[in-house]
C-alpha cells in the first residue's frame, strides 16, 4: 500500500520547482490512488486539491477531509513531501534558524488563489531571502 510502483517519480523544472504543481485535481486524485489509497480519490476530487495547494496538505487538513487513519495521513503526507521535495516539519526548530527554503516558500505562496499568485514564477537569479 504505501508505494505503488513509485509512481510518479518526482520531477523539477531547471530551478527545482516540482512540476506536480501544475497538476490538475484529477492528476492529483490519481496520484492518491495509486499509493494504494483509492479509498481517498474522490476526497480529494472533491476537497478540489490540485498540485499547487498539495503544500498546505498535511496531516492537520487531512482529517478535514475524513481521513482520518493516522498510518493512512503518514503515508499521504510522506509522499507528499518527497513529491514537493520538502523537508519533514519539525516542531523543535528554532526560530532563530534561517527561514525555510526558497522553494518552500514559494509553494507556499504559489498555493493561495488570486491573480498576483497565479502570476508568480519561481527564478532564482532574484531570490533574496529577505524578500520572502
């Protein structure tokens, strides 16, 4: 159940952007289904997750949506992450750490819906972490 086939293998754009955020809700339903967790397909069908809001999933919004077995919400969310290429959250980091990732952070804006968000692209040349 917890890694059919490694489907999909994760792919980046030439900045490290995961192209799965330009899924549709049923690339992502698919993408559900075949972790073994068909059971959960029309959730997400119906939550209307596509690939750019798959970074505010996580286990907290999962139950929201009826998913609520715990061994089920690692597994959606594990893959997740590798699919983003994001790091584990971590309730120990400090504060006082550099923020996360340029990638990260991007994705996190890149999820919210509007026009100014629909136009983001990711360049690195002008990332700035003060910026963010």
């Amino acid at each position: 159940m917890a890694n059919a086939g490694n489907w999909p293998v994760p792919t980046f754009d030439e900045h490290g952007v995961p192209m799965c955020i330009n899924w549709d809700k049923e690339l992502v339903a698919d993408f559900i289904q075949n972790l073994g967790l068909k059971q959960y397909r029309n959730a997400f069908l119906e939550n209307e997750i596509t690939g750019r809001n798959l970074i505010a999933v996580d286990a907290s919004s999962l139950p929201k949506m009826g998913i609520t077995d715990f061994e089920h919400i690692k597994i959606i969310t594990k893959n997740i992450r590798k699919l983003l290429n994001i790091e584990r959250p971590n309730s120990k980091r400090s504060i006082a750490l550099p923020p996360r990732g340029a990638i990260a952070t991007f994705l996190e804006r890149k999820s919210r819906t509007g026009r100014i968000c629909d136009a983001l692209e990711f360049d690195l040349e002008k990332y700035n972490e003060e910026d963010w």
